[in-house]
C-alpha cells in the first residue's frame, strides 16, 4: 500500500528542487514512487498542476506508433500514425493515474498565493536516510495518509533532523 505526503512550500522553486531531490533519491532506491506533483498557487489564485507525467505526450507517442504498425498493414502507415496519435492523445488526456487531480486541486485552495505544495506518493522508503536530505529545504507537512501514531512518529523525526541540522 502506498502512502501520501504533501508538503508545503513558500514558493514554487522550492518544491522543483525538492521534488528533483526526490527524483534522485528514487533513482538511487533510496524512495519507491508511485507518484509526485508540484502543485502551485498562482497569484490569481488558480492553481496549476506540475505533473512528472504528461499522460497526452505518452499517449499520442504510443499511439502514433501503434497506429503507424497497423497503418502498415493497410498501406496507410502516415494516415495511421496521424489516427493514432490523435487517439492516443485523447484517451492520454482524459487519464488520471496516481494522485487524484481534484484532489489535488482541492487541498490546494488552502494555499496562500505564490506559494506551492509537493504530493508525494510513495510504495517504500528508507526514512532514515530520506527525511536529512529534505531537511535542508524547509517546508511543512500538511497531510499525509499515515496512521496517527506513523504521523507523530514521522514528525520526531523530522524535529530530530532539525535540530541536527541546526
């Protein structure tokens, strides 16, 4: 089961660059991720979703190849390549995997302006060796999906991070 983390941020940068650090600690199998967004607050107050993927690039990607391949057998392969692109990038449109969008969208009404959240959805992680290296980026946590008794247990050790780092 997978557990979620969003996290709070001042401004936008912030939660770029520690969603880039997750990333990297991800390819280093320090963090197995399901899913991570940054989501940010503009000005106006709308919000906007950074997605780590766009699911109507794929989606046209595999679908122009796909339809290409079949485009092939009836001799048509940049007719079917141009179908399937269009295709795929419809049904990538309308697909929402991971972190519910709206969800996203709602809790991040309760951000001030110019601010930014990162939703982290995570299979595993090594917690002693994730929590020291986010420190440094600040940030507070705003929800998460674990056990109350994993939440406090979550934030002693965040507290303890940073008083080591201090």
């Amino acid at each position: 089961m997978s557990d979620l983390f969003v996290i709070a941020y001042d401004d936008l940068a912030t939660a770029h660059q520690v969603r880039d650090k997750v990333v990297e600690l991800s390819k280093q199998h320090l963090v197995e991720l399901e899913d991570i967004v940054v989501v940010e607050r503009r000005d106006d107050g709308k919000i906007k979703l950074h997605q780590a993927v766009n699911h109507t690039t794929v989606g046209a990607a595999g679908g122009a190849l796909w339809g290409g391949v079949i485009g092939l057998l009836f001799l048509a392969p940049l007719l079917g390549a141009a179908v399937g692109a269009a295709a795929g990038a419809a049904g990538g449109a309308i697909t929402d995997t991971g972190i519910n969008d709206n969800f996203m969208k709602e809790l991040s009404q309760n951000l001030r302006p110019g601010a930014a959240a990162l939703f982290v959805l995570v299979k595993q992680a090594a917690q002693d060796k994730v929590i020291p290296q986010l420190m440094p980026f600040g940030g507070q946590l705003v929800q998460t999906s674990l056990s109350q008794a994993d939440e406090d247990h979550l934030r002693e050790a965040i507290r303890a991070a940073q008083k080591t780092a201090a």
